[in-house]
C-alpha cells in the first residue's frame, strides 16, 4: 500500500539525504519525495510516498524517522483528507497535421502549453498521479519525447497546518 508523509525538518544541509537513506535501509521504497520551504524560514517541509506491506512497517519507518535530530514533526496523510498534487513537464512530438489535434487534448485536461516550436509542443499539467497518468497514456499516440514529474505534494484540507497535527 502506498502512504504519504509530511515530515517537517529543520533547514539544514544533508537532511533529505539522512531521511531517504533511512528509509532505503528498512528495504522501502520511495515513490516520490519532494522538498521545499514552507511558511518559515528555518523549517523544510518533505513530502514522502511510500510503498509498505501494512501500518506495522509504516510505524516502524516513522518511529526511526523521529529518531533523527532534524526531523521536528511527521504526518501520516494518507487517512487524513488532504489535497494532493504532482506536477508534469511532458514535450511531445508536434507537426502541422496534428498540432490542432494535440492542442484540443491539452484543453481537455487543463493542461498548458509552455513552449512551442516546429517539431515540439512542452506542455504544463497540474494534478492528481492518476490524472497526470492518464494524460500521458493518451500523448504516447503524439509521440512523447520527454517527461519530468515531481513528486507527490500533499496539504491537509482544514485549518490546521502540519506543524500541529
């Protein structure tokens, strides 16, 4: 089963490297991790989607991950309503013959296109694993040159931030 995790860390140097090394030791693996700033300076905010068998190994890598001196606060968001969202750069193949017809596709997934040239169309999708998963099932009929996704981002719906989870 997969679970995401939002662990709340202090901004230092070496900390996404101490958390995905422990957790590649307990013989996870990581699906996606994506780091960045949050609402203080100090504090980085990772968001981590693991694959488990069940709860018990899930506890297991959470309670090692508490253990580490940066890590301040870690949430278990997968039976929490949350908001999550990926973000995809996909270049297509793009001619005159079915430029239109690629254009229309984007439309239909509120996609963006965000650079366009003879051969090529780079396209911007926001949204769900399985949205931006299907999106690229149907541009494998366009031709797709290149994808870069970033992991999973997740955010409790409601008025509490992680940090008081």
């Amino acid at each position: 089963m997969k679970y995401t995790l939002a662990v709340l860390v202090e901004n230092r140097p070496g900390v996404l490297t101490h958390i995905s090394g422990l957790i590649s030791r307990r013989a996870f693996n990581i699906e996606s991790i994506a780091a960045g700033y949050t609402e203080e300076a100090d504090t980085t905010r990772i968001t981590i989607s693991v694959e488990a068998d069940n709860e018990v190994e899930l506890e297991q890598v959470v309670n090692q991950l508490s253990k580490l001196v940066d890590v301040i606060k870690i949430v278990n968001l997968t039976y929490v309503e949350s908001i999550e969202r990926e973000l995809a750069l996909i270049k297509v193949r793009a001619s005159k013959t079915n430029r239109s017809d690629l254009v229309n596709v984007v439309e239909i997934f509120r996609a963006k296109i965000i650079d366009v040239n003879r051969e090529t169309v780079a396209i911007e999708l926001t949204g769900e694993e399985s949205k931006i998963d299907a999106f690229c099932e149907v541009l494998l009929d366009f031709g797709i040159i290149e994808i870069v996704r970033t992991g999973k981002i997740a955010l409790a719906r409601g008025p509490v931030p992680a940090k008081e989870m």
